[in-house]
C-alpha cells in the first residue's frame, strides 16, 4: 500500500518555529509532525511513502534519506506551493493505484485504518475521515455540505460562511481517478489548486466518496498554541491509561 504525504508548506504561521525548519519538522512532543505521520501510516500497513517536499527540502531528505524504519521513501517535489491539489499531482508518477493521502502537519490518534477497510470493501473513489469542530473554526478547514440524509454533496475548502462544522480531517484513500479531477480544477479565489475542490468534481461526477466520522482525536498544527495544544492531549493520553 503506497501513501502520499504532503509535506511542501513553509508553516508561515508557525513562525517562529518555522523560521529554521520547513512545516513538518517542527517537534511535539520531541517527536517531528512527519515523523508521527510516518509512524501512523506504518501503523496500517503501508509499505510505500512517497513524500511531496518543497520548502527547505533538502532538510526533509537529508534527515530521512530514502527509507524510514525499513520503508522505502521516494521525493516528489513540489517547486511552487500552489495547494494541495496540485501536490498531490507532483505524485501521480509515482503512484501505481489505490493511495492514502495524509497531510504532514497533523497529529493523529484515531480510526485511519477504518477509511481503508472502507473504501476496499465498498470500492469507492475516495474515502475520508471527517469531524464536527466549533463552527467558529469550521472555516480553517474543507467543509461539508451535507444533504437531509446525512450524504456529503459538497465539499469547500476554507469558505467564509462554512454551510456546516463538519470538515475533512487530513487523512484519505483515492483511486488514481483523483488525479483526473485535480488537472480538472482551477486556481480559487486564494489563488490555489484545492483538494475539496477535486472532490467536489469526484461527487458531481457521481463516484463513490465515503465519509467516516473520527473516533479519537486529531490536532491541525497550523500555530504555535496548536502544538502546545498537541502536547498537552499527549500528556494526557499518556497518564490516562495509569489512572
């Protein structure tokens, strides 16, 4: 199982962790954000990273090389940070069929290999983990228009007036028909390639997407307090199971 792991960003608004260090070496808990990603993807079996670099590179490659506890790791890079989209098709050579998809500025602990049994068991296009955050932070992320039945109809990525507080998390399954859908997509209003904006083309396409809601928890480090905000759930993670 091949996974893609995002991981071009500068972490502008991680400064000043970011200011020596691309986005996903910035340490939780002593431990790097890719490095957790990695530890997570091996957790569910993959075999295979592929991971899309581009600011600060070459400290990404350098700290890694080409295999990570046994894993063979392949660079695809990234040279303009144009979204995630357009990351995500840095990979496409690379990529021989069904993948996972995780962003590098994530901590995880939840039910990833759920959206993977999903998918290959109901052979969907695409298969996401998703939670319920306060509507006041709903618009950080890629939100999800649901219909009556609970069905996602449409996803939007970063909009001013969220349609809901249910958002795309940061770890998905696609079959390599995402990729047609990300060379379909065109620059937004910030100037990006969006991943929801592909997925919404999967959907009024009429493939097969799955949702399945998060059991655990998942922080986005996007500042500085979210990672202080990680370490604390980490600690408590810890003491828990000794009370």
């Amino acid at each position: 199982m091949q996974a893609v792991v995002l991981a071009a960003g500068k972490g502008t608004r991680l400064r000043p962790l970011t200011e020596d260090r691309p986005k996903v070496l910035v340490e939780v808990d002593g431990t790097p954000l890719i490095e957790d990603v990695f530890d997570n993807l091996l957790s569910i079996g993959v075999t295979e990273l592929i991971v899309v670099v581009g600011y600060m590179k070459e400290k990404i490659i350098e700290r890694y090389g080409d295999e990570y506890e046994g894993v063979p790791i392949t660079y695809a890079h990234q040279r303009e940070q144009l979204g995630l989209a357009h990351a995500i098709l840095q990979a496409e050579p690379h990529i021989d069929d069904d993948f996972v998809l995780m962003l590098g500025d994530n901590v995880f602990r939840g039910n990833l290999g759920d959206v993977i049994n999903r998918q290959q068991e109901e052979r969907a296009d695409a298969a996401f983990l998703v939670e319920e955050v306060p509507y006041e932070d709903a618009s950080r992320y890629g939100v999800c228009d649901t219909n009556e039945y609970g069905e996602i109809v449409e996803v939007v990525e970063k909009p001013d007036e969220p349609p809901s507080n249910l958002v795309m998390t940061g770890f998905y399954t696609f079959t390599p028909a995402i990729f047609h859908a990300c060379h379909l997509v065109q620059p937004s209003d910030r100037g990006e390639y969006e991943l929801p904006d592909a997925i919404d083309l999967l959907i009024q396409s009429g493939r097969t997407i799955d949702a399945i809601r998060m059991d655990g928890w998942r922080i986005d480090v996007g500042y500085p307090e979210d990672r202080d905000r990680a370490e604390k759930r980490l600690d408590e993670q810890r003491v828990a199971p000794e009370q």
